[in-house]
C-alpha cells in the first residue's frame, strides 16, 4: 500500500537539490515521491504522462520557488491538480507570494538557509497523511468483512426459514 506525491518543481539545480532531499527523506518514511524527470518513459507524451501521474497521486506538491513561481509547467500543473481535485500542498520559498486560486492556502516556509525544516514539516505532514489513508482502507475493510458476515448470517437464517416451513 503506497502514498505516492506527485512533485511539481522548476528544473534549476537549487530547487534540484531540495526537491531530491525531500524525496530520499519521504521514501525512509513510505511516501513515494513522482518526479517526472525520473520516470522515463520513452515514446510517451511528456504532457500524458505528467496528467496520468498526477490524476493517480494521493497528493500534489509544489515547490514554490523563484524558479518555480516563473515556471510555466509548474502553473500548468497546479492548475491540472486543482482541476482533477487533488489536495495541493505548496513549499514556498521565503520572499515569494502564491498567486491564483491557491493564493490563501496554508504552506510550508522554505529557507534556503535552512531547507531541512521545510523538508522535515512537509515529510511529516505527508506521512501523516499515509496513515491516514492506511487507517481509513484498514477501516473500510472490516466495515467489508462484517457486511459480508452479516449477508452469510442472513443467507443462512433465510435458507433455515425457508427450508423449515417446508414439509
């Protein structure tokens, strides 16, 4: 059972750096991170692949940089995950403003100076999240097994009735 995260990000080695970070510390903790750039898949449509990814993630993450804010894929792809109604998270590095439809949301702060926090906020946020998930199918599944009790119980009652008044 996987929680996969679907990174949107400017392809600018300082964003780089921080993206990949957040992705080796989401994976200690089961979170799989989507990086578009590491899922080669050749012959493809880039633009169909990112879609497929992003329709199938349990969450969006956008690393709202310098390089990002200005990154006309990285618009696009909130856009698409806001369309799709995935839950949006943004990584907003310090001194940049969200804009458009997620102008007041809540974010994690990024520092450049100090990115682990913002690494370690987001991760644990996330991994919240997956347990969430976790414990909401865990539920959904005993929910199943005593509904299909409770129909085995009836079918039997019901075969006894029936059998019973035959004579």
């Amino acid at each position: 059972m996987t929680y996969s995260v679907f990174i949107s990000h400017s392809m600018s080695q300082d964003d780089l750096g921080i993206v990949y970070g957040a992705a080796r510390q989401a994976q200690l903790a089961g979170v799989q991170f989507y990086i578009a750039e590491r899922d080669w898949q050749l012959g493809k449509s880039l633009p169909a692949k990112i879609e497929q990814a992003i329709r199938a993630c349990d969450h969006f993450v956008a690393f709202w940089t310098r390089g990002g804010a200005h990154s006309q894929y990285v618009n696009q792809e909130i856009g698409f995950a806001k369309a799709c109604g995935v839950p949006r998270v943004f990584v907003v590095e310090k001194g940049e403003q969200v804009k458009g439809f997620d102008v007041d949301k809540e974010y994690v702060e990024l520092d450049r100076g100090n990115p682990q926090n913002a690494i370690s906020q987001l991760n644990a946020f996330l991994a919240f999240q997956m347990q969430q998930k976790h414990a909401r199918m865990e539920m959904e599944q005993q929910q199943d097994q005593q509904r299909k009790m409770w129909l085995t119980i009836i079918g039997i009652v019901g075969l006894i009735a029936l059998f019973s008044g035959e004579k």
